[in-house]
C-alpha cells in the first residue's frame, strides 16, 4: 500500500470489479476514456485477471484515506525495462471526487512509487486534446508537450486528436523540489 495524504493505492481485488464494472458503464467517464462500449461483469473480471498477470503493467485502486472507499485507478501500462519508460495512467470513477485535488495527489504518489521502485527514466500520459483540466493537471505536475497525434482515436462517432505528454525522473525530482 502506498500512503498518501488523503488518498492510499492498493492492488485491485476481485471485490473491486463491480465498482468498477459501474465507473466503465457511465457514459460521461467512457466517453473522456475515448471507450464507446459498456463493459459486463465478466468482462471486467477478465480485465482484472489479465492485468495481474501481465508485466508490463501495474494497475492501484485509489481509496480514501478516511473511509477506505474505492474512488478511483491509476496505473501504468506498457513498461519498457530495457529503455525504462511507460505510460501513466489515471481515473477518479466517483464523480463526487472530480475537482477536488485528488488528481494531482495520486499522479505524484503513484510517480513517486514507479520512479523510485523501478527506476524508470521517464512517463508518458496521452490526453485528448479538448481534456483542458487533464492537461493542466499534468503540465503542473511538470509534465512536457511532445505533440499531438492527429485523428489518433475514432471514439463517440468522430476521430480525436491525442496530445502526448511527458515527464522525465529528474525534471519530477526538480520540480518537487522546487
């Protein structure tokens, strides 16, 4: 379990699958994850089981400090050992949570835990172009635009452009430290 402020990350557990099978099914939160279908039940169990054995991933529950409720995920996906990079990833599923700070909390957790565990060089999120809050949340972080990859996704009946951003170990060690 990693500590937080207000917020903790854990492993996902098979208790964590309806909540989450929810979260995937509202139509607002798929549509910011550019995901056009509903998920089932076994569906999301499947997930579960794939992403705890896959390698290349690491995939936290965020929960409230204070009452232990499953507010959200983070996680990344695709981790390159050999040229130490991956992609970040983050989602408050409890709309009551939007807005709040909770974001920037468990971005910097949950860098904080890949940079020094596994020593990666550097983190890559990929955020669709009109998420305006998303992006600053992540330039506050300290994260750099590389480019937007143009029509990159067909999601919701029309083609979207994907801004990719990234940060690299020692411009995050600089910037908290500042």
């Amino acid at each position: 379990m990693l500590d937080g402020e207000r917020i903790y990350l854990r492993l996902f557990d098979i208790e964590d699958v309806e909540t989450r099978m929810k979260w995937m099914n509202d139509k607002k939160f798929r549509e910011m994850l550019n995901s056009p279908y509903p998920v089932s039940m076994l569906s999301t169990q499947k997930w579960l089981n794939y992403v705890t054995e896959d390698k290349t991933r690491i995939d936290l529950a965020v929960c409230l400090k204070k009452n232990h409720k499953l507010i959200g995920y983070t996680g990344f996906r695709d981790i390159d050992f050999i040229n130490r990079k991956a992609e970040s990833y983050t989602g408050i599923g409890k709309k009551d949570y939007w807005g709040k700070g909770l974001g920037k909390e468990i971005k910097i957790l949950s860098l904080k835990y890949i940079f020094n565990i596994y020593d990666l060089n550097k983190i890559y999120v990929k955020v669709r172009v009109d998420h305006k809050t998303n992006i600053e949340l992540n330039k506050k972080i300290g994260f750099n635009i590389d480019g937007v990859l143009r029509k990159e996704v067909y999601s919701h009946g029309e083609y979207r452009d994907i801004m990719v951003m990234s940060l690299l170990k020692s411009e995050f060690y600089h910037n908290q430290l500042a």
